[in-house]
C-alpha cells in the first residue's frame, strides 16, 4: 500500500532513524517503551549525566518519537504511538519493496 503522503513519511522515517542510529538514545526509547519516566529517573539507570539525558531526549522530541508532559515540576516522556506507525509504514514499504526486487530476479533467474 503506498501512502499519500510517502514525502512526509520518509522524512519522518529518516529523522525517526537518525535519531536512534545513536545507542544512548535507543536505550532511552527502549525503556520509554517499558513506562514514561522523567529526566533525573532516566539519567538513574543510564551511565549518562541528566543534562545528557535531556540533549538524547531533545533528539528523540525532534524526531517525533516522544512526547513530554508536565506534571507538577517535572516532565515526564513517553513514546508517541504516530512514530511507531510511521516507522512501521516505512518499513512495509521497504519489505514490500524488497519482495518485488526479489521476484523479478528469481522471474529473471528462471528464465536463463
């Protein structure tokens, strides 16, 4: 299925994978997966300073992956579910993709 707006998915995508080609911000996403945290909870279980942790999250923000939300004097991050399902468009367009590249060289291999 490929989407209206394939522009704007593959610029997300490619933000989307910047942003987690760094191991730091991966393992801040993965544990954003597991429940919201704050900064100082995060920058807890990573070996990274709390002002670390907020220039990852800042990425992650930018990318579209998180969101923040206040509650009293702290902001606490969660995975936003429209990042995961542009990721997921972008990689079903890949994978489709991929399966048609493959069939015309099996089509191609046949016929020789």
């Amino acid at each position: 299925m490929v989407s209206d707006n394939l522009p704007l998915v593959a610029t997300n995508a490619a933000k989307i994978f910047y942003a987690l080609g760094d191991p730091t911000r991966r393992q801040l996403f993965e544990l954003l997966l597991k429940r919201p945290s704050a900064v100082v909870d995060l920058a807890e279980r990573l070996p990274v300073s709390r002002p670390a942790v907020s220039q990852h999250l800042k990425v992650l923000s930018d990318a579209g992956l998180v969101v923040a939300r206040q509650k009293g004097t702290r902001r606490f991050y969660q995975v936003d579910p429209k990042a995961m399902q542009v990721m997921r468009e972008y990689l079903d367009r890949v994978w489709d993709q991929a399966l048609v590249s493959f069939k015309t060289f099996a089509e191609i291999e046949e016929g020789e």
